[in-house]
C-alpha cells in the first residue's frame, strides 16, 4: 500500500450512504479509508463504533455486502482502502476467500482488531498471496519485545494505540506516545506509524505529528459527526483535522 | 481419525485447535505478566500453602461427597453420589477459583479487581474474596440476570462490590463479559481481571482449570475411599465450564466416562449448547464452540439458568469433545426443573438451576448404567438464588397453604 504521509485516515462504518460518506471524507482531505466490517461483540470498540456496528447489523449489513460497499466506494474515491473488523468475521468468512474477495474489491491493507500477531500465521499468508497488507497495533502497554514483533510483523503501516482503552473520542492523548514513537520506529524504520483511538481534534492530530508519528486515524469522532450532520458535516469536520496536516507541511 | 488428547496448553496457550489468544493488543503485556505470575506461583510451596490453609479455614474444604440415597432409590439404576460444592463457603464452586486468583492479584501487585458474572455466583464469589483481601471488586451483570438473579445482586451489594449493570445485548452473561473486558482494557495497568470460567484468553482456561481441579482431586479420593473404586462416570453442567473442568480433570487418564451437560433451553431454537449447536470461532479471546451464524455475528441464547446463558464454552472442553476423551450433551429447562424439584423432595437440597441440568443427566446415565453401576455428579452450587426463577415460571409453591395476608400488612405497614 502507498500510504501518502502525512496521512488522515477516517473510519466509516459499512452501510448503504458509506460510498457517499467516503467521498466526503476525501473531498475534506482524507488520505485513506477505514472501512469498518460490524460484528457483534466488538470489544477492542467503545460505545460509538459499537453502536455504529449495531446499526450497521440491524439494517442487514453481512460481510459479504461490505465488500461490495467496498467496491462501491473504491469506485468514488482514489485513496487507499482498509477494511477493519474481528476475527471472528473472518474466520467465518474463511481467511483465504476473505482476503481475495476483499483484494478484488479494492483493500489494499487490513486490520483485524483482535488477531494479534502471535495468531495471525494464517492470515498473513492468505494477506500477501493477494497483495494485502496486514496491520498490526502497537499499545504504550506494549513490551519492548512485543513492539519488536508486532512493528517487523506489520505492513503498510504499525497502528500505534493512542489511548489505553476502547476506542471513543477523549479530551488527551497517551503521554507516553513520543516513546511509543521512538521504539516503533527503531523496530520498522521504513514502515510509516500511524497512531489511533481516542483522537478528535486538530491539535490531536498535530502532537501525534509533534511526537513523531506519520498520521492519525480518527473513527468514534468521525462517526459522532456523520451522527449529527451526515457528510456535509463530515466534510467540514474533515476540512478543519486536515488544517492539522498542513501545518505540519510548512 | 481423532486428533490426540492434550491437557496442556501449548507454547500458543492452544488445547488442540482451541484456545490462544484474540484480543486487543493493549492486554497482551497484561496476559504475559499473568501467565509468568501462574507459573511462579504454581511452583512456589508458599502459594499452595495458603491456598490450604484458605481452602480449609475460609471455603470449607474439602466438600464432602454424598450418596444420594433416596434420589438413587427412585430412579432404580446405577449408586449417584453428588459432590457438595453447593456446600463450599458462597453457595457454589466459583469460591475456589477465586480465592486463587486474588492471591494472583496480590502477587501482581494489583489492587482493582473487575469480574463478569451471570448467575451471580461468581459475582459474590469475587465481591467477597476482595473484602477477605482489601481489594475493590467491581462486576458486570447484565439487567436480565440482574432481575432474574436477585439475591446475589444484594449480596454482592453487602460485601462491598460495586455492581456494574449492563444493558446492552440480552442483558446476559455474554455482555457483562464484553464490559467487563472493555473495563480492564482501559485500567489493565491497575487492575486484574478475575474471569470466572474456563474460558477467555490464555492463560485464563488454565488457570482456572487448575484453581478448580481441586474438585476433581478430592472427589476422586473420596471416592475411592468410600467405595473403592472410580465412578463409571463422571457428569457436570457445562456453561463457560470450570466446575465441569475442575471435575473432569483427575479423571482425565482413568477409564471414567466424562459427560458434560449443556444447556438445551426449550429444546429447540432458543438454547446455549455451544458445542452441541455452534461453530469453531473466536468469542471473549480464544478460539472454541460458539453460538454464531455464518458470518460469525454471536447468537442470542436462551437457557433458564444464568450460569449457562452462554454463547461461548471454554476451549479446552472443545478439545476434549473433538477428542472424543468427554461427551457434550443437552439437558432442557423442563428436564433441569424437574431434577431441581426431584433433589429437593428425594434429598432435601435445593440445587442451582446449573445444577440441576447435571442431575437431570446424571439420573439418564444411571438408569443406563444400572444398579451395579455408580456415577458422581458435579452439585456445584446450591439453589437459594433460582427460588425467584422457579416461582415465576411455575407459581408459589406454598400458595394454597398461605394464611389471609391482610394482619400482616398491616403490621408491616
């Protein structure tokens, strides 16, 4: 995956309005996509992508019409695409045909919330053989040893866990990010480290950069936004974390 | 051909094809440092010294064992003999998983606890090892367990927990564990997470195994004891399954049949038999039996006892049922209540509606096995929290008998 950095991914939960959501994102300088793949029992999620997922469910959303959301929206927009869900979901799917399926329809990587590396053999393997690149996370609770693993593990970029916790919007960030930073990138050095969970505002996205990091994703926030205002307010929202970006630029 | 029989978890934390490790990466530092506590602890004769002295002084132990005299009579088949875990101090089994873990909590240096639970059981079981320990207990139950499941949410209240409700989903034991892990995963710093089956990430279906494996090794040597000879089988009820496990284990290399009993609810659709009824996925980070359709969404489920209420069950009883070394079989909510009323009348003792799902199978295989036969079933806690189930299914047993209520209204008033 060519992730452009420094990057703004913006998560949107698979529906019948994502294609149209997407696009908003991007015309508000997006420079990837989350695609979320709901399951039932979310439990790396706060109570926002929870319901999001809930919603999603309800309205009969399978993983099997998500990848054609996907299709859908790697249609609209010229930006990576990355699925995110749960194992579970993916086991069911079966790993191989999953990773295929989702290739065809666009995803250029992957992250499956609660396969860490230690589990994800199969995975990989079913990953690469189609181009895809898995994506690992990285937690400040993590141990040098396992920050070693994880990062070497993962491609396209190493997800640094901002905030201990669930996902869902907070007023800080982790204080021990910067290190996170430092060791993340010692362990993969040509990997770009994208940091999420619990990042809202503009001046998030710019300590991450300030600390080190390549980007930000922004999820529960973006989804407590389309909420509120649906894609015109997702695009403005967008608009002003991109301002974030810019800065970093000049 | 069928895979071979394990009871060790493999360097991946895997009995077979089932266990392992599925969740977010912010705990993994945390189930390290635990797995490294368990086996320091399990080598160090100071731990195991206080586990005995806690298990005699503080639980009760050991349980007895005994012969179900008149319940045998009636069903005219094989000697039943029950281990009285509905005698251990709390009411039921989960005691003994507990004490070891808080003493695991103390050796991690960690002063918060959090639990899910769903019968309440394991509820009290932890609110009250935290007071015993100078810990803080918080648990998360659903609202339905909640209401169905009364008194132990009061005597969580009274030992000092603090009580958690959970609204999401069914309001039953799958949801209070999705919280109870989202809660450690933003405190695991802090705070152990003392889960209360066999279930969850490695090392937790060990660990538990081994705290509830003193079941099994009294069991069997009081068995031996009292009769001079092992049980033809071996039956407990099995929702997550750590009684069934704890039970199951010191028998694992005898010639014993091992019969777990899952919930069949109404007998058709509406059940919590994950290996009877589900699929191989992932549920509450390990890899077994699930209740989940074919794209992996978990199921609803449905059994009149909240302990067995349970999409998931622990891997290690995925594996001894892939191995064929034990059998998972179906008892309904009609046939528990049944054996619940039968123990009541025969033996005068109330068992938990989990229980009784055991009895009910076990008086099946008695039958089959005939009077030579004997069988020793897992009562692993006692009924006084399912009087309220019981009445609202099937009325006040006493109401024909009860005195004009008016005079004392009054004087309550």
């Amino acid at each position: 995956m060519k992730l452009r950095t420094p990057a703004l991914i913006l998560y949107v939960m698979a529906s019948d309005d994502a294609p149209e959501l997407a696009e908003a994102a991007v015309r508000g300088g997006a420079t990837a996509l989350e695609l979320g793949i709901p399951y039932s029992d979310p439990l790396a999620d706060g109570p926002t992508i929870q319901r999001a997922a809930q919603r999603s469910l309800d309205a009969g959303m399978t993983p099997r019409r998500a990848l054609e959301v996907l299709a859908e929206i790697d249609a609209r927009v010229d930006v990576p695409l990355i699925p995110m869900t749960y194992g579970a979901v993916v086991e069911a799917y079966g790993a191989e045909a999953f990773c295929r399926d989702a290739a065809a329809a666009g995803a250029e990587a992957l992250i499956v919330a609660d396969v860490p590396p230690e589990e994800s053999g199969e995975l990989r393997s079913a990953a690469t053989a189609v181009g895809i690149d898995l994506v690992h996370l990285v937690a400040p609770t993590s141990r040098p040893e396992r920050i070693s693993v994880a990062a070497a593990a993962s491609r396209g970029f190493v997800y640094l866990v901002a905030a201990v916790g669930t996902t869902g919007a907070r007023d800080t960030l982790d204080e021990r990010m910067a290190g996170l930073v430092e060791q993340t990138r010692a362990a993969a050095p040509d990997t770009p480290l994208i940091a999420g969970f619990g990042i809202s505002r503009p001046e998030h996205v710019a300590a991450l950069l300030e600390a080190g990091a390549d980007g930000a994703i922004v999820a529960s926030a973006a989804l407590d936004v389309v909420e509120r205002g649906g894609p015109e307010a997702l695009e403005a929202y967008v608009r002003e974390l991109a301002t974030a970006l810019r800065t970093r630029v000049a | 051909m069928r895979p071979a029989v394990t009871h060790r978890p493999d360097a991946r934390g895997r009995f077979g094809a089932f266990g392992g490790r599925f969740v977010p990466e912010t705990v993994m530092a945390a189930l390290d440092e635990l797995e490294a506590a368990v086996e320091e602890a399990f080598a160090d004769p100071t731990f195991a010294a206080e586990m005995e002295a806690l298990h005699r002084d503080y639980v009760g132990r050991q349980t007895p064992l005994y012969l179900a005299e008149r319940l045998t009579e009636d069903v005219g088949g094989a000697q039943i003999w029950l281990k009285r875990e509905d005698l251990a101090h709390t009411g039921a089994h989960k005691i003994n998983n507990a004490v070891g873990q808080a003493l695991l909590a103390r050796r991690l240096g960690k002063r918060r606890i959090v639990a899910e639970t769903g019968a309440g059981q394991h509820g009290v079981a932890t609110a009250t090892v935290c007071a015993r320990f100078g810990l803080e207990a918080v648990v998360y139950m659903g609202e339905e367990d909640m209401r169905r499941q009364r008194p132990n949410v009061v005597r969580m209240g009274l030992l000092g927990a603090t009580l958690m409700p959970v609204t999401a989903g069914a309001g039953t034991l799958k949801d209070a564990m999705n919280e109870a892990i989202r809660d450690w995963i933003a405190s695991v710093e802090t705070t152990h997470y003392l889960i209360g089956s066999a279930a969850g990430p490695h090392p937790y279906p060990y660990l538990v195994r081994e705290l509830q494996a003193v079941i099994g090794h009294e069991a069997r040597a009081q068995m031996l004891e009292r009769t001079g000879r092992l049980p033809d089988a071996v039956v407990a009820c099995v929702g997550g399954g750590s009684n069934a496990i704890g039970l199951f284990h010191p028998f694992r290399d005898d010639d014993v049949r091992l019969v777990g009993v899952e919930a069949g609810g109404d007998g058709a659709a509406l059940h919590a038999a994950s290996i009877g009824g589900g699929r191989v996925s992932v549920l509450h980070g390990s890899r077994s039996y699930v209740l989940a359709d074919e794209h992996g969404q978990v199921e609803e489920t449905h059994s009149i006892s909240a302990g067995l209420d349970y999409p998931g069950v622990g891997p290690e009883h995925a594996h001894l049922h892939e191995t064929g070394r034990a059998e998972y079989v179906p008892e309904s909510d009609d046939d528990a209540l049944r054996a619940f009323h039968r123990l009541c009348l025969l033996e005068g003792i109330i068992p938990a509606l989990e229980s009784s799902h055991a009895i009910a199978r076990a008086e099946r295989v008695a039958r089959e096995l005939g009077p030579d036969g004997v069988v020793l079933v897992g009562l692993s806690g006692r009924g006084d929290k399912d009087v309220g189930s019981v009445i609202e299914r099937e009325g006040h047993p006493l109401r024909a008998v009860e005195p004009n209520p008016e005079p004392e209204r009054e004087v309550v008033q």
